[in-house]
C-alpha cells in the first residue's frame, strides 16, 4: 500500500509569535481503546487553539519551495505539538511512540491503534495478525519476542 502524500502548505510567524499555553494536568490522558474516542476529540480541540491541528491531525508540511523562515516557523508548531502529546499518553502508549519524531505520525499510529469505528477496521486488524504469523512461520529466523514486538505494534 502506497503512502498518501501529505498535504503542504506555507508555515510564518510573526516575530512575537508566542504558542498558546496548556494546562496538561486538565487533560485526560490516553490510556487506550477505552477512552480513545473522548481523548481525540479533546485534543483536536486543544490543537485548533494551538494552531497546530493541520499538522498533527492532517499530516500538512511545508512545500518544497518553502523559505529557511517558514520551515522553522514549521518545526517550532510541531515541536509544541509534540511536547503536548508527549504529556497526555499513558506511559506504556508513550513508549511505544517513542520512535516517531513527528506528532503525524504518532497521531496516526494512535489512531490506527486505538480507534474502532466499523467492520472494515477489525478485519484489518485479523489480516494484520495472520500476516505476521504467516511470516514467523516462514522465517524460521525470527523470534517469537520479535513477532510479539511486530504484533503489538500492529
């Protein structure tokens, strides 16, 4: 499955540029598929007021062309972002997003982790699961402590 491209779009601040404080003791904090849907949305709301919604939840990044400026004013949103995210997930789920850099990536791992909406997601989730198994059977190479490390991350 090919990646969809990210959208880009200009980033600038103005030189008095000041990111909106949040108070992270007011916010609930993930602690997985059970509370998932209510954390979401509480967050998406706190992104909006941070301006940084577009870049967490849409994926947006700067265009190819964008100045020294605007890549900077891009970094310094995602930054803030990130340092919010870090602050609201459980400690076993902050482990596990420890390998992303980019709030993107760890919104879309949460979600494609902890959200469950239809049908569809379940059977990806099964298919998931029997391609790895498939593939332990096949590589004799691997450990079962690797595929427990794959399957959790799927």
């Amino acid at each position: 499955m090919t990646p969809t491209p990210l959208p880009t779009r200009y980033f600038t601040l103005s030189k008095n540029f000041k990111p909106n404080q949040v108070k992270v003791e007011n916010l609930e904090r993930l602690n997985g598929q059970s509370n998932y849907e209510e954390w979401a949305l509480q967050m998406s709301m706190v992104f909006r007021a941070m301006r940084v919604y577009d870049i967490v939840v849409e994926g947006v990044r700067p265009v190819s062309y964008a100045t020294e400026e605007e890549c900077e004013s891009y970094e310094a949103l995602s930054d803030q972002a990130l340092l919010i995210l870090i602050q609201v997930l459980s400690n076993p789920i902050l482990q596990k997003v420890s390998k992303y850099t980019n709030p993107h990536e760890i919104w879309r791992y949460l979600k494609q982790t902890f959200y469950r909406d239809n049908t569809f997601s379940f059977i990806y989730q099964v298919a998931s699961l029997c391609r790895l198994c498939t593939e332990l059977d096949q590589d004799k190479t691997k450990s079962v402590t690797e595929f427990m490390y794959r399957f959790d991350d799927q």
